[in-house]
C-alpha cells in the first residue's frame, strides 16, 4: 500500500505544533511554546494565544515539512488539526489554517479530538517504525487516563475510536491543581514541573492536605477543595513563619503532590478493579511527574495490569500526537471532504462520534 502522508496541526492552548507522519511514524515534529507570554500572567490568556498562534503557526508548519524530508506538500494525503477541546480563540488559528492547506492542496481534514491525541501517544512510533515507549500494539479493551493542564478525564476505549468518557473533573484539572498551589508559593508558571522538582527534596507527609472526592462511587475528580485548602494553609503559613516561610516549600511542595497524585490514582484502580481493561495509558502533561509514574507502576502492578506511559516530549501538547490519532481515523476512513464545513469544538468530549461518519 502506498504510504499516507499527513501533515498534523495543534493550537487547542499554549503550544503551537505542527507534525508530519508517515502512517504511523513521526518523521518531523515541531512544537513553539507560548509560555514566556502567558507566564507574567499566571496563566493561558486566550486572547494572547490567538495573537501567538497567528504568529508561530505559519513557521511550524513550513519548519515541520522541510525537517520531513518530503518534496512537494502535493505527496501529503490529509491535513490533521486539533478542533477541539481548547479554547475557542486558539483552536480556530490551527482550524483556518487547516482548511485554508486542505483546500489549497485539494485534500481531506481529519479533525481530531484533543483528548484522543493524548490518550493515544504512547503508540507513536518513530521514523524507523521502532515505539518510543515498550508498548506492543494496543489491546482492548484498555483505560486511558488523560491529565493536563486543562484536562483530567478516565476514558475507556472498546477500540480506536470508540470512546466513553467515565469521569473527568468537575472543576479545576490537575494541571491546573499544580498551577493554582505553584501562584500561592510564588513558584512561576507554569508549575507543575517546578513543583515536582522541588519535591523531590520534601517529605510528602509534612502537611495534611485532603483527597477530595476519594470515597465518591464514580469516577470524577475535583481538585478545588484541595485548592481552597492550600490557600488558607499557605496564608496562615506565611503569617506564622514569616521570613522563614520559603524554608518549608519543599515539604509543602512534596505534600501537595501526593496529594494531586493520589487523588489521580485512587479513581483509577477504583476503574482497573471495577472494568478489567487489557491495559492502562496514560497521557497529557502531568504525566511527566515522576511521583506519578512511581506510584502508578506500583499500583498497578498490584492490581496486575500493564501500565505505560509516553515518552515525555509526548505527554505535553504536539501534534506528533494528533498525528497518531489522525492516522487511526485515515484507516477507518473517517476523512472529511467537505473542508468548509469543519467548526471548531471547545467543549467537545471525547465520546462525541462528530466527523466520524
Ligand atoms: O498537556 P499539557 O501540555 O496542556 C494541556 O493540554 O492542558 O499540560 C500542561 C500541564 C501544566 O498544568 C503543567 O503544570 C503540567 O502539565 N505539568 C506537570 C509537570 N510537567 C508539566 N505537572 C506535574 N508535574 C510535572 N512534572
Ligand atoms: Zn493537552
């Protein structure tokens, strides 16, 4: 069979990223992180990203097709491109650009679901076909667990595409969880890596900070208990240790992690003991904190399911990712030809079957 060629878009919040695949192989990715500009702000300002991704996205995209080695943008057979969920101002620059190439070019879109991408980036493989990760070929059904920045949500998978959405969070994601705590400590955003490194030098049990949600029936996270707690013990903290406060942020840094990861976890084995699945992925950015890997390896194996997660530079957003996912939806066909009629989604969930048929 003749190779597919597809040339992948992300700009769903802060990073804009192109990348090109052969089938399923990366052969160029590229991903412009905006966080110098949404980092005075203390998080993603959706008006600036549209500003960023206006400029950048044109970049990536050329860088990303000349690093792919290929002559002529006429050898690729679909252009893939996040369209939701994000925010709305940042996904609709990578959606017009998308259909503005697709027309162009006379080819189809394959408009992906943000959530799939990350759940499905352990499977990447690299340009000599070789996985990133030891990750044989996905057995279903699995449980994909998917935590970033915007994001955190237990997705069972029946096969490539078929999706349903067990839990997810009712407030706060747990990347944010990390990012609230981190502007409460002054650490800089974002903080989510700041935190984890940190912790390394603190004791996790050095503050009780709570659970939440951790004897509910189902498969939800909140993370804003957790957060409203940390506010008033930072505050009263601070009053008490005054000059001394910055001595105790890795303790406090190590408990609010453990804290963010547990809550993670229990609601996945609550899912591994409930539903059984073949295996477990994670995915998306907070799954580049090591505590999490630690202990999600140790939980699982007690429970006796495979674990994997992506290589890291695929846990944070790329469009190698959404690459991936396009390609699994090429093979079932699920291509659209009428390019003028893709919408941007921001609060698309993953078990929408939306251009699927
Ligand atoms: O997946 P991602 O790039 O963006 C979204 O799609 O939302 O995730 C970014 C999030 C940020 O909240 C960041 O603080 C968090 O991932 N993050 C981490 C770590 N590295 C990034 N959280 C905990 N530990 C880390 N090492
Ligand atoms: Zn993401």
């Amino acid at each position: 069979m003749k190779p597919v060629y597809i040339l992948a878009i992300e700009t769903s919040f802060d990073e804009t990223a192109a990348a090109v695949l052969c089938n399923d192989r990366l052969i160029s990715n590229v991903v412009s992180t905006q966080i110098d500009v949404h980092k005075e702000w203390g998080g993603v300002v959706p008006s600036l990203a549209r500003r960023e991704h206006e400029k950048l996205i044109g970049g990536c995209i050329a860088s990303a097709f000349k690093k792919s080695g290929l002559k002529s943008m006429s050898q690729l057979s679909a252009i893939a491109v996040t369209y939701g969920p994000g925010l709305a101002p940042a996904l609709e620059v990578g959606v017009r650009e998308a259909k503005k190439l697709a027309l162009e070019l006379n080819i189809p879109i394959i408009p992906v679901n943000h959530m799939e991408g990350h759940a499905l980036a352990g499977f990447l493989r690299n340009k000599h076909g070789k996985r990133y990760i030891d990750i044989p070929d996905a057995k279903f059904p699995l449980l994909a667990v998917c935590v970033s920045g915007a994001h955190s949500e237990i997705v069972w998978a029946e096969k490539f595409g078929h999706y349903q959405l067990l839990g997810q969070t009712l407030d706060d994601a747990a990347g944010e969880a990390f990012d609230k705590v981190g502007r409460m400590l002054d650490l800089g955003y974002p903080a989510g890596a700041i935190i984890s490194e940190l912790a390394k030098r603190g004791n996790p049990k050095a503050y009780d900070i709570p659970r939440p949600m951790k004897n509910s029936q189902d498969y939800n996270f909140s993370f804003s208990g957790l957060k409203t707690a940390c506010l008033y013990q930072v505050q009263t903290l601070r009053k008490e240790l005054g000059k001394k406060f910055p001595n105790i942020i890795p303790d406090y840094c190590a408990s609010v992690q453990e804290a963010i990861v547990d809550s993670i976890l229990i609601k996945t084995s609550r899912a591994v003991k409930k539903l059984n699945p073949k295996m477990v992925i994670f995915g998306g950015g907070v799954v580049s904190n090591s505590r999490l890997r630690v202990k999600a390896r140790a939980e699982m194996k007690k429970l006796g399911v495979p674990l994997y997660f992506p290589a890291k530079q695929f846990c944070t957003d790329n469009a190698a990712m959404i690459g991936y996912a396009a390609y699994q939806k090429f093979l079932r066909g699920e291509v659209l030809h009428d390019v003028e009629s893709l919408q941007r989604d921001p609060a698309v969930n993953i078990d929408s079957r939306k251009y699927c048929d």
